[in-house]
C-alpha cells in the first residue's frame, strides 16, 4: 500500500487581542534524508541550511528561552536584526510588561506545545524544548517574508529533528496565509515535492 508523504507542516497561531499572528513551518528530518543530496550537512550547518533556505541568519540564542524575546520583540515592532544582546534588552521589557497581551503571546507560543500530526517535530514539543535539542538562530522578518508589508522577526530551530521556522508578525487575517503559502512555495523547490501536491 503507498504511504503518503508528509513533506512540511504549516500552523497559524492568532493573538485575537493586538491582531498578531505566528506562522510555524517545521520540516521533519526524514524529510529532508530523503529528499537532499546532503542532508547531515542540512541537519547541522547552519549557515548551509539558511543558505538553501534563501533567509540571512541572524545571531545564535544563546539560551532556548531566548526564543520569547525574540517574538516579544517582534510583536513591539521591532525588525532590525538581533545582536548577541539583545535578547537580554528584550527580556527585561517583557518582564516589565508581563501582563501584557504581547508578553503572553510571546511566552504562550514559545512555551506551548503544538499538537500537529505524528511526523511533524512539533508534535508534543515546544519550540523552547526543540531549541534544547538542537540550536536556534534569528531571522528577520524582511528575509522571511520578501517585502511584505507586515514585518517581523522569526526564529530557526534546527537539529537532528529536523528544522522549524517561527515567525511573528503584527498582522491578521490573510496575512497569514500569504506566509505560510510563500513558505511552501520555497520548500517545494528545496525538496522537490510535486506541484500538485497539497498538505
């Protein structure tokens, strides 16, 4: 019997309040086995990976809970790329305004763990945890999206999991959707999945 093959996942997470969205992209690690000439290299270079990617990494994080503070930063406004301190700048503001419908987005999406399907490395895990298990980097919202009018910083986690992509973006609505299906497109071509086919 054929099986089907789960090439990426897509997930949308909404903040109803400010009108802010997380567009999450994770690629299994098998996935990429299967479909790269030189998936070890994929798995654990990061400059390689950004390279096939087509995004600019930014600063490593140093700390997996450095994640929130680069999604604080962006649900603020912020689009310029992080400096090895600048976590720790965002990280204050975020524990001054704890409360805030920002603070909790950034820590609800960081922190939370994401139900996808069984082959996705999000299934089960954080995006804080699979920063345990691998490493993270910044990207900025201009590489991520391509001009797109609503900007924001986003993160790539990579490991023997495989990769996600996790940017925040003060948008809503059909936003969303444009960043995820311009994701796919990018992945289509990395991976060589058939046109025709439809997650």
């Amino acid at each position: 019997m054929p099986r089907a093959t789960p090439y990426f996942f897509e997930t949308t997470v909404f903040e109803p309040t400010r009108g802010a969205e997380a567009s999450i992209i994770s690629v299994p690690a098998e996935v990429i086995r299967q479909s790269t000439a030189n998936p070890e290299s994929l798995l654990t270079d990061p400059v390689m990976l950004a390279e096939a990617l087509g995004v600019r990494l930014g600063v490593a994080l140093r700390i997996p809970d450095d994640v929130t503070e680069v999604f604080f930063a962006s649900m603020a406004g912020r689009v310029a790329p992080f400096d090895e301190f600048s976590a720790d700048r965002w990280r204050a503001q975020r524990q001054d305004r704890s409360d805030s419908p920002e603070a909790r987005f950034a820590t609800e999406l960081a922190t939370m763990e994401l139900v996808a399907v069984e082959e996705s490395p999000l299934n089960g895990a954080t995006l804080t945890s699979l920063a345990t298990r691998g490493t993270s980097y910044t990207i900025g919202g201009w590489d991520v999206m391509t001009g797109h009018p609503f900007m924001g910083l986003g993160v790539l986690v990579m490991g023997q999991f495989g990769f996600v992509i996790a940017q925040v973006a003060r948008a809503y609505g059909d936003e969303a959707y444009i960043i995820a299906r311009y994701h796919a497109r990018r992945l289509r071509r990395l991976f060589g999945v058939p046109e025709d086919w439809n997650p």
